[in-house]
C-alpha cells in the first residue's frame, strides 16, 4: 500500500474513512445521526466527489450533472423491475448506462469551452428533464416517477426461485438496505470514491488535468490533444454521478424527473465551491453541510425557536423568533445563502482554505515558540 501511496495520502484516506464510519456516533449530538440523513451525506458526498474531478482537477464547470444523476436511478430502478431486487447489479448497471450517456454529452459539449461549455451542458440537462417528465413517459412514467410494483418480472430473482411477499424492497444478497445497514453499505461506495480520486488526482492523468485546467490553450499551442482527457474526465464525473443516483434509489426506490432539474446541478456546484474547489475533501464537506441545513434547519418552526428564545423577555423572545423564523422551515435557503456569500467573500477557496489558514496560524505559532534563552552578559 505505501508503495502506491504517499504516507500523507495514506494518513487522509484512513482519517477520512475513520470519520465516516463513526458518523453515527459523532453527529448524534448535532441532531444527524439517524440512517436516513446519513445516507444522503454519504450519496451527495460521492456526487460532488465526482463533480470535483470534472470542475476541480479540469477547470470544465459542469451546470447538467443532474441528467446523470437521474439517468443513474432511473437505470437503477428498472434493473430492479425487470432483474432482481440484488443492489450490486442495479449499481453496474447504472454505472455503465451512466458513463456511456456521459460519452454522448461530453463529446458534443467540450468541442467548446468556458461559459459556452456550460451553457451546452444545461441545455442538455433540461433536454433530459423534458424527455424525462413529459416525452418518454413509457420509459420513465412521467411526473408520477418510476416505481416498484409487485407485478415486476424480476426474472433472475424468479430464476433464483426468489420471491417478494410484500412491498419490493433492494437488498443485497438477500439483506435489506435499511437503517443503519444501508448508510454503512453507501458509506463503503463514498470510501471507495474517495480513494479513486486520491488517486487519479495524483496519478499522472491527474497531472494532465491539472495542466488542463492551468493553460489549455498553451498544451494545444504545443501541439497536444487535451480533448481525450477532458473527455475522460467527464465520463469518469457522469459515473461517479450515476452511482450517486443509483444509491439514491436503492435507499429510495423512486426514480423521478425532478431528480434531473437544473436547481439539482446548481446544488453540487454550491456543494464543491462552499468546500473548496479542486481539494478532496472540501466537496464531501460542502455536500454535507448542505444537506444538514436542508434537513435539519427547514425541520425548525417558530414553536422550536419560541423554546429556544425563552430565557428572553416575552418581548425580546417574540422578536427573536420572528426574526430567526425567516432563515428556518421553508426559509431555509436564505440560511445557506447568507453562509454562502459569507465564505465566498472571506474564503474564495471554501472551507478547505479556512482550515488551511487556521493550520498556518498554529504552525506559525509552534515556529515562533520560545527557543531563544536570555544571554549572560559578557
């Protein structure tokens, strides 16, 4: 192991899977630590990961990686429907479709690059809704969503001699993915995750990315083919995409169009800038503190804040809540969006640039310790 990997590279990666399995115990007292909200932590982290490799390592800003997203649980529900209830499957399978409708997309949106690359990729994603929502209702069943039904061929489970009793519910290896089980099973995908890109970020396809990112123009001026690696870079993101989608299904087993909205892939990208663009961790951390918000501040009403104010004065109290109930419940999003601006203004890198910052402080402090002793006079 060491010989593929650095000694800090090893330190980050077993202190990042470390903090991910002790999730449930660390983030009970913030009042996160049932499966439910755990699982997204876990499906949103390997959504912007994937994201990161595309707009972090190759500088491409992607506003559709909703579409793989969606084509992800939508690939992933059907492998439920006509094969088995199994998860491992339903994810291949959703990987694949996934990588190969990134293909498509990414060769005809990087013949441009910038703001047109962007503009073409929503295109395309609001392309997908539309097809989604509204055209390919056989395939998708339109606003309603796809579902399971116990009516499914399933016909490798029926080959297998497996049946369902009551509601179809993904497992693995006969399993249910419930509760705890299926934030653990989710939390092993963003482990893996995060090692493949450790990875391909120090790998020398990573360096090509970078330098991509750095001075396209300059690599082409050479003489040098970037589009196979830009390319490459958006396959490898639409993949990570659909296994983030199809998670969402085996935890959920729903797929819908919304799944594919634009306002979907402006979330991953406020999760990878509020982290911090182009480091590894800063998109796990910006995708979970946006999903904390989205459940835990839009649970709180003005009957929770009136207790949380009561040691105020009536008066004071009724303000306090009036005020605070703005940013709370439906209003949530002016909660994130205040965070927002705050670290967009004072930490242009993300989060990550405050930690480092924080980090250089202590260090300067430590290199400045006292080691001078007063000199005896002569």
């Amino acid at each position: 192991m060491t010989n593929l990997m650095s000694r800090n590279d090893l330190l980050l990666f077993a202190g990042f899977t470390l903090v991910v399995l002790t999730m449930p115990i660390w983030l009970a007292p913030f009042g996160a630590g049932y499966p439910d909200l755990l699982q997204r932590f876990m499906i949103f982290g390997i959504f912007a990961v994937g994201f990161n490799i595309l707009f972090g390592l190759t500088g491409y800003l992607s506003f559709g990686h909703a579409a793989f997203f969606g084509v992800g649980s939508y690939a992933a529900v059907w492998s439920f429907k006509l094969l088995t209830l199994d998860a491992i499957p339903a994810i291949l399978f959703a990987v694949i479709i996934s990588g190969l409708f990134a293909l498509v997309i990414g060769y005809l949106c990087l013949r441009r690059s910038g703001i047109y690359f962007s503009i073409l990729t929503l295109a395309f994603a609001q392309m997908s809704y539309n097809l989604a929502y509204s055209v390919l209702t056989p395939i998708t069943n339109g606003e309603t969503g796809l579902q399971l039904t116990l009516n499914d061929p399933r016909s490798l489970d029926a080959v297998l001699g497996q049946s369902v009793a009551g509601q179809p519910v993904p497992n693995l290896l006969g399993q249910p993915l419930s509760g705890y089980a299926g934030f653990y099973f989710c939390a092993g995908f963003l482990i893996l995750a995060f090692f493949l890109a450790q990875r391909i970020a120090g790998s020398p396809f990573g360096m090509m990315l970078k330098a991509i990112k750095s001075n396209q123009t300059r690599m082409q001026f050479t003489g040098f083919n970037t589009r196979p690696y830009a390319l490459s870079a958006f396959v490898i993101s639409g993949m990570y995409a659909g296994l983030a989608g199809a998670l969402l299904a085996v935890t959920d087993p729903l797929a819908g169009a919304e799944r594919m909205q634009w306002t979907a892939s402006g979330e991953v990208v406020l999760m990878t800038i509020l982290g911090g663009v182009g480091t590894l961790i800063g998109p796990v951390i910006g995708a979970w503190l946006i999903k904390y918000f989205e459940n835990i501040l839009s649970a709180l009403n003005d009957q929770i804040l009136a207790r949380f104010w009561s040691f105020l004065p009536d008066g004071a109290a009724d303000t306090m809540v009036a005020i605070t109930g703005k940013f709370v419940g439906d209003g949530w999003f002016l909660t994130l969006g205040l965070v927002f601006v705050i670290v967009v203004i004072f930490l242009p890198g993300g989060i990550m640039e405050g930690v480092r910052r924080i980090a250089g402080m202590f260090r300067r402090r430590s290199g400045s310790s006292p080691a001078t002793r007063t000199q005896p006079a002569e």
